[in-house]
C-alpha cells in the first residue's frame, strides 16, 4: 500500500450480504477491527493479531480461541461463544448477554472487565490486577 500503515477499519455490516469469512482476509494486518452485525462470519481465526476486535451480534461465531493476542476485545449479544480462556493477553473485555459464558477466571491480565446481563459465569478472575469491574 505504498508505506500507508491501516490503523484501524470499522465494518458497519447491518446487511446479512456485506461481509464474509474470505472478505476477513483483507483485515488480517490492520489494528482494529469492527464486524458487529456482520451475520455472515463464523470464522474469526485469521485475526489473530489484531489488537482490537468489537463483535456485536455475531451470532454464527462460536470459536475464538486464535484471538489469543488481542489487546480489547467486546463481545455483545453472541450468544454461541462459550470458551474464552484462551484469551489470557487481554486487557480489556467487554461480555455483554453473552449467555453460555461462564468461566472468565482465566483472564489474569484484564485491567477493566465488564459483564453485563451474562448471569451464567461462575468463575472469575482475582481482582488483583482489575482497575474497572463492571457488573
């Protein structure tokens, strides 16, 4: 891209046509990333390296276990994601009705964690290191 670095992209995707698992490929380098909505995505391993990923309403992903070295991570209304241990390097988590969540002990390094309308976890983390803790 001729020296221009992408910092982040925001894929608004309200249309069940927009976006899909081929099209992520594109997105693999940048910074952050948004796919809220984007209701064609089941697979988001190939953004591993992401540093921030908003995944509002993506109700078809169920695995995230190759997000291992994002940074922040939202995710709001998906309802099929069940394990997050993985995820250990994150400093901020946002787990909004995400209803089958219910371990996030595993997450030592969060500095703000907010759970919201997620009644089902049974572990979390030692609030040892955790500035902002929402509930």
């Amino acid at each position: 891209m001729n020296g221009i670095i992408l910092l982040s992209i925001l894929i608004h995707c309200r249309c069940p046509k927009n976006i899909t698992n081929n099209d992520l490929y594109y997105f693999i380098e940048i910074y952050s990333l948004d796919i809220s909505y984007c209701q064609k995505i089941t697979d988001v391993s190939m953004l591993g390296n992401l540093h921030t990923l908003n995944m509002e309403g993506c109700y078809k992903i169920t695995d995230i276990y190759m997000l291992g070295n994002l940074h922040t991570l939202d995710i709001i209304y998906c309802k099929n994601i069940t394990d997050i241990s993985m995820l250990g390097n994150l400093h901020t988590l946002n787990i909004i009705y995400c209803k089958n969540i219910t371990d996030v002990s595993m997450l030592g390094n969060l500095h703000t964690l907010n759970i919201s309308g997620c009644q089902n976890i049974e572990k979390y983390p030692e609030p040892n290191n955790i500035v902002h803790y929402i509930k």
